[in-house]
C-alpha cells in the first residue's frame, strides 16, 4: 500500500526528473534506521561529543571516523535479525543462549537505559531553565511525565513526525564551520594522525564516545521496529518471502541504516568540531552545565545560543527517551513472552508498558543524584560503551547462525565489522579500568 501511495504522488508531478523519483521513493522508504539515527543524537551524545571537543579539541574526530562503518555495520545486523526471523533481538537471543544470560543482558541493559533516561530529562530540565530562568526540577519532572504520557497513550509514530523536527536545530553546529575561521588541514591532519593522550581521561572520553555512538538500547530498538513494522504492514519474516522482495527488503534496510547512521555521525563530527575549535581554542576543557555547553553555538547564533542548544536538548530528548524506554521494554517482553508493542494499547502489553513505566520512574532517581545533568550524561555514555560490549558478541554470535537465520545470515562484512567494533570497545573499556 505504501509503495502504491508513492507511485500515485509521483504520478501528479509530471515535472519531476527520474532522479527526483527515485528520491522521493527513497525517502518514503527510510524508516527505524532514520529514527534511530536521530535517537542516537540525544542529549548525552551532544554532552559527550561536546566534552570531547572541550577536553581534546582535533584530537577527538578521529573515533567518528572510526565508528561510522562499526555502526552502521552493527545496526544493519540487529536491523536484519528482526526482519529475517519477524522477532526482536531478546526473543532470537533466548533461541541461543541460556535464559539466565538474556536475563543478565536485559537486566544490564535496564540499568544502562534507566541511567541514560534519568540524564536525559534532566539535561531537558537544565535545557528549559536557560529559556526560563528557574524551574529546572519542575520542568525536569513535566518533560518526564509528558514522555510518559506520550508512550503510553499516544502511538510513536503518530508523535515521532512532529519531534523530530526540533532535532534540525543541531544542523547549527554544521553551520560554525562556515562562519568561524576553521584551519580545514589542520582539521585533515589530526583526523589522520591526532595526537594520542594515553591517559585515564583520554580512555575515557573514547569509551564514552563509542558508547553514546554504538549504543546498546540501538540494537534492541530497531531490530523490534522491523518486528512492528512487518505487523503493521502484515509483512512475513524475510525467510517465508519471495527471493526478489527479501533482496528488496535487504536493500531498503541497507539505505535506511546507511542513511540513518550517517546522518547521526555527521551531526556527531560537527558538535566535536564546533566544540574543538570554540570552547577548547578558549581554553574551556571542562563542560561541566548546559550553559557551557551552549556558548559552543555563540559564534553563529549569538545571543540565541541559549535558545538553539536548548531546543536541541529538548527535542532530541523528547524524541530519545521513548526509543530508551521502549527498548528496554521490547527486551523484557520478548524475554518473558508478554505482549508488546507501542502502537498497542496498555491493556493490550501491561507488561511491556510496565516495564518501561518502571525505567521511567526509577530514572527519575538519577534526577536526584548530586552529578550535574551534563556529568550524568557523559557517564551514561561511559557505561553504554562497557554494557555494549557483552551484548554485542551475543548478537554477532546469533546473527551468524544459519539455524536462525537461515540463508540471510549477516554477510562477511557485516560481521567482521560487527566483531572489529566489539573488540574496539572491549579494548578501550579494559584500557580503561587498567589505566
């Protein structure tokens, strides 16, 4: 149906050229990879990537350079293991490790998720109080109940066209480059050869970087939206389908991760740039408030920088936060086979809404914590790169089994990728805890 649609809207522009078609056929089609693209650019990627560029300037663009094809590689296969079986990644773990492992690998992943969600609505309140003035606890508690809300009464898809919009804000950080003097081989030469710290700082900032960049609720969120998608649509799993539409399909997850991923990984480059060449060429090498965060965006949009970081923050949270909750809540409902879906309604999956009402709500302790909403999201950053690694062998391990997977297991470069990006972040959380 939805490819009939597109063909009758390109049928009523006579004008448009074959490319412009085959354009709008191709942005018709972007889906989970998109939004998980956008998702990954919350509020504790720009504190990381901001902190980043603040402690190491150039230094620090050489791990996106890196990450881009680890993550594409790595979302392509949690992407492929959902459409391929018509199960989200927790279910198809069950079918090859024992129970107390998944159990293990879901609860590490609701305490990452509830961490990350508790930092995020927090940022979204210290985002609201530079527009405001006051009220960072009384906004942080209204961002978490309206998120609340919005998750289990509304559909995601329905409120997900309209929030993610405000994430075009942060194309301000692309901006800087055409309007700050930006020594561009400079640039080249540190992406190339940067300078290597060897510190426990330096680890760190990678094992964050990586873990805001390769993130584990990533890998639950859009193998389960190629699930509720192929219902929705009434689509079979890609092993019950004609070999034309299955390559069709492979395709179309192939763009949309491509696309998705590339997207978040541009706008990722452009915040450790913008940072890097503001706050770290002013001697700033420590973001420690939104504030300082936000006067990286002063060189284009001046006194505005508030207003700009803010709606970033505010937006790019308010789209992230149901893709943390409901991650958390599609692995504990495939885990214990309740019913899910969030465009469901809640007394069709208690238990899925249960789940991610509970991460709500226990995130609301971290707004408590004594770490500053900037500090809390680089942290959660950090324990997203140690939590991924475990759960990315696993989904290696799965996704090259043929009894699974059939004859659309991952393809060589998918998984030698895949395992490159686990043995990367492996090393650099040891290197971590050694140094």
């Amino acid at each position: 149906m939805a490819d009939q649609a597109q063909g009758g809207l390109l049928s009523e522009l006579p004008s448009a050229t074959h490319t412009k078609r085959k354009l709008i056929v191709g942005l018709g089609r972007l889906g989970p990879g998109l939004i998980t693209g956008a998702a990954d650019d919350d509020p504790s990627g720009i504190a990381t990537y901001s902190q980043a560029g603040a402690q190491f300037g150039l230094n620090m663009l050489w791990p996106m350079f890196i990450a881009y094809p680890l993550m594409v590689a790595v979302q392509a296969v949690s992407a492929r293991v959902g459409r391929v079986t018509g199960q989200g990644l927790a279910h198809n773990l069950k079918q090859v490790f024992p129970s107390w492992l998944v159990i293990l690998l879901v609860g590490s992943l609701f305490v990452a998720n509830t961490i990350n969600i508790g930092a995020d609505i927090a940022a979204m309140g210290a985002a609201a109080q530079l527009l405001a003035g006051r009220g960072q606890m009384v906004f942080t508690l209204l961002f978490a109940a309206v998120s609340l809300l919005l998750q289990v009464f509304i559909p995601y898809q329905r409120y997900v066209r309209v929030l993610k919009w405000l994430t075009l804000v942060l194309l301000s950080y692309i901006a800087i480059a055409f309007t700050v003097n930006i020594d561009w081989a400079e640039v080249g030469h540190r992406l190339v050869l940067p300078k290597l710290y060897g510190t426990s700082d330096w680890v760190t900032v990678i094992v964050a970087v990586f873990g805001t960049t390769i993130s584990p609720y990533l890998f639950f969120w859009q193998s389960s939206e190629e699930v509720e998608i192929m219902e929705v649509k009434d689509k079979p799993p890609l092993t019950e389908t004609p070999p034309p539409a299955a390559r069709r399909e492979l395709r179309r997850m192939g763009v949309d991760t491509i696309v998705g991923m590339g997207v978040s990984n541009l706008i990722a480059f452009f915040i450790i740039l913008t940072t890097a060449v503001t706050l770290h060429a002013r001697g700033v090498t420590d973001v420690q408030t939104s504030a300082q965060a936000a006067e990286a965006l002063r060189p284009v949009v001046g006194p505005w920088a508030f207003v700009i970081f803010s709606l970033g923050v505010i937006g790019t949270g308010l789209l992230a936060v149901p893709v943390l909750a409901g991650s958390t809540g599609y692995a504990a409902a495939e885990t214990f086979n309740w019913p899910k879906g969030l465009e469901k309604s809640f007394t069709e999956c208690r238990g899925f809404y249960g789940a991610i009402i509970l991460s709500m709500v226990v995130a609301i302790g971290v707004v408590f914590s004594p770490l500053d909403p900037i500090k809390a999201l680089f942290w959660s950053a950090v324990i997203n790169g140690v939590i991924a690694v475990p759960i990315m062998a696993a989904m290696m391990l799965l996704a090259s089994r043929r009894d699974e997977m059939g004859v659309f297991v991952a393809t060589r470069t998918q998984l030698i990728l895949g395992w490159l990006a686990t043995a990367v972040m492996a090393g650099a959380a040891v290197a971590m805890f050694v140094l």
